[in-house]
C-alpha cells in the first residue's frame, strides 16, 4: 500500500487529480471523494456515523470538504464575473479590497474573543476563513498547497540531509 495515490480517471487533464493521502505508517488511506449516494448500507452518506463508544451521531461533514466546496463556488464566482456578486466584486477590487476586508474580519476575531462569546467568535472566524479563501483564489493559490503547509508543520522536524552540521571538531 505505501505510495498508493488514487486518481479519478475522467475526461480533461484537470479532472485528473489527486484524491487520496496515506498515512505515514501506512495503515490507512484517506480518500476524498463527493459520492453520487449514500455509501453505506443503512443509506447514511457515511458509515463513519458512529463514534468509538457506538452511540449514534449526526455525520459530521469534515472541514476540509466544506472549505474546498467554498473555494470551489469562490472559483465558480469569479470565473462569472456577475456584477451582483460580492465575491466576484471583492475579485475584481484586488489584493487592496480583499485586504482590507481580511484585516477588518480579523478585528472584529479579535473583539469577539474579547467579549468572550462563542457565537460571536464562530461566526467572524468564518467571515475571516471566507476572506482569506477569496485571496487565495486571486493569488492562485491553491487550498492543497494550506494543506500541504499544514500537513508539514504537524511532521516531526528532521534537518535536509545535505545541511546537517559536522560533528564538533571536524570540518567540512
């Protein structure tokens, strides 16, 4: 299994992109896909609607698959170009516009967790994520490359194998 990548096999070359992650052991394999139906055969979307203790949950939706549906509609937006669309506008006003709004929503982060409320704090966090995924689509930047950022910081740190310093007393 190690180095296994799944790939969806569809008509254009930009449909054919990655989709699945290993885990570094390897002992399991994440695959992100958006099924037609239910998965399972109690016609849940999932059978991961359990928790460990086995009490029945509501299936939570991960946040990568919501922030990558965002960014994908966020895309959608631009590439429309309509006159009546708040992102497309915040797209069009460039990286001034868009931070600008990023710096206001990260106040008002701020303020919330100030005034020590959840609600509050939820809900400008995900203006903040809304804005930040916008100038990722006008920097083009994709989401991978956060997660592939992300995914790095939580690997153990090991120096480049060609940067390591000599023993002490030896040269180089």
């Amino acid at each position: 299994m190690r180095g296994l990548i799944c790939r969806r096999a569809m008509g254009s070359e930009q449909d054919n992109q990655n989709t699945g992650w290993q885990d570094p052991k390897p002992t399991a394999l994440l695959v992100l896909a958006e099924p037609d139906g239910p998965t399972c055969h109690t016609a849940k979307p999932s059978c991961f609607h359990r928790h460990l203790n086995d009490r029945l949950t509501e299936q939570r939706v991960p946040a990568v698959s919501i922030l990558t549906r965002l960014a994908d509609t966020i895309r959608q937006r631009g590439q429309e170009q309509s006159e009546t669309s708040y992102t497309a506008k915040l797209l069009r006003g460039g990286v001034d516009r868009i931070g600008k709004k990023i710096g206001e929503e990260a106040t008002e982060v701020v303020i919330a967790a100030k005034n020590n409320s959840a609600a509050e704090l939820t809900y400008e966090v995900a203006d903040l994520f809304y804005h930040s995924l916008v100038l990722l689509e006008h920097q083009q930047v994709p989401l991978e490359a956060i997660w592939n950022e992300l995914l790095r910081r939580t690997q153990p740190q090991q120096p480049p194998a060609d940067t390591a310093l000599p023993p002490s007393g030896e040269s180089q």
